[in-house]
C-alpha cells in the first residue's frame, strides 16, 4: 500500500477520532474504555482529541508530497502513533479490566495501520529505516 492512500486514510480516520473527543468526550471515552468521565478526564479527553485533530490534519498535508523529507518524517511519526497506541490499548484491553466496545478494534486497528505504514517505509524508493 503507498504511503500516499495511508496517510488519507489515517488523517480522516484521526480527524474524525479527533473531532469526536474534542466534541464529545464522555461518550467517546465510555465507547472506547466502558468508563464514566470526572471533568480532569474530560479535560484530558480533549486534549488528545486537539492532539489527533492536528495529526490527522499534517498526514493529509503530507499525502500530496509523501517522497519528501517532511513527508516521510509526517509518515515516521504517525507510524509510531499507531505502534504505540496499539500496544496501550491492546494491553489495556488484556490486562486491565477496562474494555468498552471499541478498545480491542481499536487496537487491532492501530496495529494494522502500524504494520502497514512500517511496510510502505520499508519499501518505498531510496528510503530505509
């Protein structure tokens, strides 16, 4: 898969996680975690919504010029968001008792978004990790 198709697919898909949190918190965290919000959490909810919002706006940015430096710097730093949230959710998922309806999707999602740009690094022209 390029790195162009992933980087519109992750910007919309971080972009509306993104909207969603900054938007509606609690309904977002209790789909994702099966727990109630106090308002330090809600506060917390939105930041990483503005957080995801700005990520998913700089990978559509970086789709039209994904060859470039800043384009595949944009493309190493969503993977690693991927990678990471995945290993967060998928062992909160496992380990903690937490879980709502969305937690392992959302992990096996992450993963699967990971593991495909970590791909499309690999073997895009004249780039190496």
């Amino acid at each position: 898969m390029s790195l162009r198709l992933l980087l519109t697919i992750c910007g919309g898909l971080e972009i509306l996680a993104g909207s969603a949190a900054l938007i509606v918190p609690a309904p977002v965290v209790s789909l994702l975690l099966g727990a109630s919000m106090d308002p330090i959490a809600s506060i917390l909810a939105r930041l990483f919504g503005a957080g995801v919002f700005a990520l998913g706006l700089a990978c559509l940015k970086a789709r039209h010029d994904a060859a470039s430096p800043a384009g595949v710097a944009v493309s190493m730093g969503i993977t690693t968001y991927n990678l990471l949230a995945a290993v967060v959710l998928l062992w909160t998922a496992a380990a903690s008792g937490l879980g709502g309806l969305l937690l392992w999707g959302a992990g096996i999602g992450h993963a699967v978004l990971g593991a495909l740009f970590v791909s499309a690094l690999v073997t895009s022209r004249g780039y190496s990790i």
